[in-house]
C-alpha cells in the first residue's frame, strides 16, 4: 500500500501570509484612525490632563474655560512656572517676615549697639558674634517677645540684671565672652531652655536663684573655674545635658542622681580622682566623658554590657607652654585652645552617636587621646 505526499509550492503560502499581514497593518491604522477621532480618547486624554493638574496643585480656572479643557502642553508648562514663581515669592515674603524679628551683628568694628534697635522691641532674636562689644544694654528689658539671645565670641563683661525681665526667652549663649558673674535675675526666665556659659574662662559660681529654671534641659558652662557642680545646677529637674568639662573640679557630689533625667555628662579635662556610685542610678544616662589620667577608682558597673551607657575615658595630656607671653594674649590664646577642644568634642561625639547605629560597634569605649 503506498503513501500519499502533500506538495505546497511554498511561493503560494508565502504570498497568502503577506496579504494577511497587509490587511491587518490596514486595520490597525484605520483602528488608530478611528480613536484618535473618537470622542472617548479625547475623554481620555482630558482626564489624564485634568488629573495631572490636580496632583500639581493648579486651579480648575486656569485649564478650563467654559467648560471646555485646554489639554495644551505648553499651557501646562505656563501654568507650571506661573506656581513656581508665586511659591518663590511667598518664600521670599516669609524669609523677609521672619527676618524683620531677627536681629544680626558681627565683626570687630562693632564696639556697641547701633542706636537704632532701642525702637525695634518686636524682635523675637538676637544674633550678635565676633564684636568688641562689652555691655549689654539695659534696655533689653524691653524686648518681652525675645525668644533667643545669641551672643557668642564677643567682649562682653557682664549681664543687666534687667535680662530676667525677658519672661519668654529659651535660649541663651553668652560663650566665649569675658563673663566673671551672672546676674541672680537670670533665674526669673522660668522659660528658658538652654543655657551655654562656656569658655568665659573666669566663671566660679551660678547663683543659686538658677535653681528656678525648671524648663532648662542643656547646660555648658565648660572652659571656666567651676571647683564643684553649682548646686542651681542639681535642681534643674528637666536636664539632660551637662557639659562642666575643662573646669577645676576634683570630686562630684554624692547627690549627683538628682538630675534623673540627665542623658549626656560631659567631664574631661577636670581633676577628678574617682567617679561616686550615684552615676549608677542616673538610668537615663548614656554618655559619661572623663579625663582617665587622675582616675584611681570608678564604679566597675559602668562598664557592665547590660547598660546603655557608653563610657569614654580620654588621657588628657596638655602639652605646657613655657613661653613668657602677655597676659592678653595668654588669654587669648586660652580662648582658641578651648574653643578647638570645644569643637573637637562635638565632632568626636557626633560621630559617636552615628557609629551607634552600627549592630557590630560596642557600647563600651576606652582609648588614649592627646590633645
């Protein structure tokens, strides 16, 4: 029995698929046709415009007139730098408005304030550094909305008594200025939040009325003579920041776990010789800085794994200078060596806080540091 074979001429099936594919090519560009004048893909596109210009935050009166939508995209594109142009001046109108409550001054060719502020009592800040300016005025009492005093790295002698008239002020920075007192009327500015008297080199003592400022929660008066913590400073219920590092202190006082909510202690640089068990009931505490090169005894839990303290002991080692100088520039120079300290320390602790996010880095430190 034989078998059958099929014979195609292959010319003849090639020539029928290219005549399918040139039919369906001519519906697809009749379909095409067809939507691009349908009123649905108009619909469509009207749509997709008016939801873009809702996402974008442009008015209903800029793209529809009469009830008809320009889908145009150079409309768009006008209405876009329109709103870019508004919001940068509504920026400009708040920067000017907040800076007509901001005050600013430095540089060495201010030796006193310009007759001009006594009239602008609406100032809400202060912003005045790098001036030879000694004295603050007694006027100030006039600013009942200030907020912030900002007077770093100045001349200044010493404080009004009238500044504790300043009800509403959070913030004050007299650092690095030539401060020997501060004024007991500073304790009525029951608001104030953050204190900074450091590197006045010649502070002793914070008068006790501080012990009112219940608000205060950062206090640096580091770069001074401070022989032991003021006792204001241990009755500021809500503190959490302690820095009294480059000071003259040789002991700390036993009732040191009154500051319960204390999380960084700063002390380097000091003369102390054992650190009290008190610091063990400081729970919240999480930072300890101390000069380890006169430490003989400390509390052997603070290096315990199972708290979060991070203790950091720095050998300080202060190289002497046995130039004869001036006593100005011996002063001076002080100034800029605490001030680098200063700014070293807040780089080192910053950094600390960054590597705490790494699973693999201890809580624990001990290392030597010359400074």
């Amino acid at each position: 029995m034989g078998h059958k074979v099929v014979v195609f001429d292959i010319s003849v099936v090639r020539a029928l698929w290219e005549t399918r594919v040139k039919k369906h090519k001519a519906w697809q560009k009749k379909e095409a046709e067809r939507l691009e004048k349908s009123a649905l893909e108009k619909i469509k596109e009207e749509w997709n415009f008016v939801a873009e210009c809702r996402r974008k935050g442009i008015p209903q009166a800029e793209y529809c007139k009469n009830g008809f939508v320009d889908t145009s995209v150079r409309l768009l594109e006008r209405i876009e730098r329109r709103s870019l142009a508004v919001q940068s001046l509504l920026s400009k109108e708040r920067d000017k408005r907040s800076s007509e409550f901001v005050f600013e001054l430095s540089g060495d060719h201010w030796k006193e304030f310009p007759d001009s502020l006594k009239e602008q009592t609406h100032l809400k800040e202060w912003h005045i550094s790098n001036t030879l300016i000694q004295i603050i005025p007694k006027y100030i009492e006039l600013f009942q909305a200030m907020r912030i005093l900002d007077l770093p790295k100045n001349q200044i002698s010493r404080l009004p008594a009238e500044i504790g008239c300043l009800k509403n002020l959070k913030e004050l920075n007299v650092s690095f200025n030539r401060l020997k007192s501060i004024p007991p009327e500073l304790g009525d500015c029951e608001n104030l939040e953050k204190l900074d008297c450091s590197g006045n080199l010649e502070l002793t003592e914070l008068p006790f009325e501080l012990s009112n400022l219940k608000q205060v929660s950062f206090v640096d008066i580091s770069a001074n003579k401070f022989a032991s913590v003021p006792i204001c400073v241990l009755r500021m219920s809500n503190l959490q920041w302690l820095d009294i590092s480059n000071n003259n202190l040789s002991d700390l006082p036993q009732d040191i776990d009154r500051l319960e909510g204390l999380k960084t202690f700063l002390l380097y640089k000091n003369k102390l010789t054992y650190l009290p068990y008190a610091l063990l009931n400081l729970k919240k505490l999480t930072l300890l800085v101390v000069s380890g090169d006169h430490l003989v005894e400390l509390p052997t839990a603070l290096c315990d794994s199972s708290t979060p303290l991070k203790f950091v002991s720095l050998m300080d080692n202060p190289l002497e200078n046995t130039q004869c100088q001036d006593g100005d520039e011996m002063m001076e120079s002080e100034r800029d060596r605490q001030h680098f300290d200063k700014e070293f320390m807040k780089a080192y602790i910053e950094d600390l806080k960054e590597r705490e996010s790494i699973p693999s880095y201890t809580t624990k430190v001990s290392f030597s540091l010359q400074l």
